[in-house]
C-alpha cells in the first residue's frame, strides 16, 4: 500500500506536457517551526515539471523506498510515503549518520572543548588502537574525519581497541572504516557529557529534528524521521545556519563540503561530493575516474548511507532530496548505481 503527499498548485493541468513558465521563486529561504508545521511550495512555483513527477515517484516505490522528499528553499514541494511508511515512522540513518557526526564534532570544535587537529589520544586516552603508541599518536580527529586514520578497514563494525589494527600511517591511505565513530567518544568525554545528551542538545533540538540514537557492538545509528533528515539536510544546504542562529560556524561546513585530503577526491568530513576528478569507494582501494554520480549535478554533496540511505544537496538550487527505505537493489554499502539511475529520473522533474 502506497499513500502519496504530493502538493501541486491548483492551476496545473493533468497530464500537462510542458514546463509552465513562471517567475523565479522566492529567494528568501524556510526554516520549519518546531513541530509538525511544514509549509509547502507547489510544483509550479517551484518550477519543477509535474509531468514527469509520477515517473519519479513510481520508481522510488518500485526500489523499496519508505520516506521521499524534496525542498526547494526549504519548502516541501513533494513528500511521499510508501511500504506502510508515514511521515511519524522511524528509519534508520545508517552511515549518512556519518554527517551527524561530524557536525556534532564541529560543534565541539566551536565551543572550544576540541581541536580536530589534535591527535585522538589527547582526548581518548593511549590504547584505544591495537597500534604501537608511535603509530596511534599520529592519528588526529582529522583524520577520523576524512577516513584516513590508516587503520585496518577489513576486520569489521567492531571498534574495540583489539580490532583496531595498524594498516599505514595516518593521512596516508583512505579507507572507508566505522572507526569514525570514535569521534563519538572524543566530544563526550570533551564536554563531560554522554554522546547523545550532547547532539540532542547542540543540534538536534536546535533544529526540531526528532529521532534517537541505538548503539549495538559499539556503533551507533540514528533512527528518525524522513522530515527530521530533511531538517538535517537544509541545515547542511545553509553551511550550519538555522534561521539566522548559527548551529555550527560556516568556516568548518565549507571545509567538511569540500575535498579533504587528496587521495580521494570525492571525500569530505564524511560527506560524499560529486563532480571531482576521481573518486573511491568503500572496500576498495581503487580510484576511479569522473565523478560518483554522473547524472547528479558536479555541485551535488551527499550524505549516503547502506541500503540507500540518502540527502542530496544542490546548493545553487536550494534544493535538498531525501530517501529512506530498503536497499533498492540488494544489499550495498554507501554508494551504488541507485544513486544514477535516481538523478536520471530527479532530473526530470526539477530541471
């Protein structure tokens, strides 16, 4: 059973077969009010082409999608709900929580409890890796920041010190690990408080997101609404501005939406961004050419997570897409031919 929440302007025409022409919609951007109050933006003020919108919506169905939204200046344009989803059902982030992480991480940074170049020791304690002390001591929050600790990327979810094995030296190999989530660690023992009494109260209240952290084998995964990740993703779309209140200083979101280190191009702060030169993937060392989603704007960042877990932004456009739900085909890790095939039909419909 499928519920669509789709808002069209009443002047549309069914089945119209040309893109209206319209002025450009307001510039000033939406911020929601804390609750359930959402407003929303027809298609044609949006000027998104309503013809091609059932094709696009049919598909996500189709690829065992839960949750679908799309903003533009912050405004829902089209939301749609599916699999005996709603809009009040909880989902899971998987690693597109990465991005919560490191904002939450930046805060920290903000508020003076942390510097992302120190080295991880400093606030965790010596021995939290199975490396030699010299070879722990070269990794800095940096560096669990843009997946280049060097630690050993095949032994698993599990971060315990005794699965956490030295592979290369810090900054010298990109690998895509759950070792970040040591961070975690770090900004909860930086303010004295517990990791999600320090999010909940930093970011996600901030921003009337609703959701919760569950921790299984030492690593936490956020599980909220598909509205509360499109909260999130209009926060990131105003580089940590919420309303005019500053959540997280800009300076640090443009560098997190920026290439961090030069072995993969396409690599943030645990944010993905396309239209670089090469990019890698996850499991691999291999560096492909061109960018991770060729039908995706070269502008496009992204927080992508297992089974297609997925927040598009598209800054020029101020435009932020949502996706929640089953892998659309079989089981993936972040990355995965969805994502063109999804921007292919995207295109369709805002272009």
């Amino acid at each position: 059973m499928k519920h669509f929440i789709i808002y069209l302007s009443f002047f549309i025409l069914i089945g119209c077969t040309e893109k209206p022409v319209i002025p450009d919609p307001v510039s000033t951007m939406y911020f929601p009010p804390m609750g359930e109050t959402w407003e929303t933006m027809s298609l044609n003020d949006a000027g998104f082409n309503s013809a091609n919108l059932q094709s696009l919506l049919d598909y996500v169905n189709e690829k065992h999608t839960k949750g679908f939204i799309i903003l533009k200046n912050g405004k829902i344009v089209v939301e749609a709900y599916f699999n005996g989803h709603s809009q009040s059902s909880l989902w899971y982030w998987a690693s597109a929580g990465k991005t919560l992480t490191a904002t939450t991480t930046g805060i920290a940074e903000k508020e003076g409890l942390i510097n992302i170049n120190n080295k991880v020791s400093q606030y965790l304690g010596t021995g939290w890796t199975s490396a030699t002390l010299t070879q722990e001591n070269l990794i800095t929050c940096k560096h669990l920041l843009t997946m280049t600790s060097g630690l050993d990327d095949s032994t698993g979810d599990n971060v315990s010190p005794s699965n956490l094995h030295y592979k290369a030296n810090a900054g010298s190999r990109w690998a895509y690990h759950n070792v970040y989530v040591k961070l975690q660690d770090v900004v909860a023992n930086a303010s004295g408080q517990a990791w999600s009494n320090y999010f909940n109260v930093k970011l996600r209240d901030k921003i009337g997101m609703e959701g919760l952290w569950i921790t299984t084998n030492d690593l936490s995964v956020y599980y909220s609404t598909t509205r509360s990740m499109a909260r999130f993703g209009l926060l990131a779309l105003n580089q940590g501005t919420w309303n005019g209140q500053e959540i997280l200083n800009n300076t640090f979101f443009a560098s997190a939406l920026s290439t961090s280190q030069n072995l993969n191009k396409s690599y943030g702060y645990l944010w993905w961004l396309n239209g670089k030169e090469s990019y890698m993937l996850p499991q691999s060392q291999w560096v492909f050419s061109g960018s991770i989603i060729p039908n995706a704007p070269d502008e496009l960042v992204a927080a992508l997570g297992k089974n297609d877990q997925k927040i598009y932004l598209i800054p020029s456009k101020k435009i932020v897409v949502v996706r929640m739900g089953d892998a659309a085909d079989g089981s993936n890790f972040s990355v995965s031919e969805f994502d063109n095939v999804l921007w292919s039909k995207i295109n369709l419909v805002i272009n």
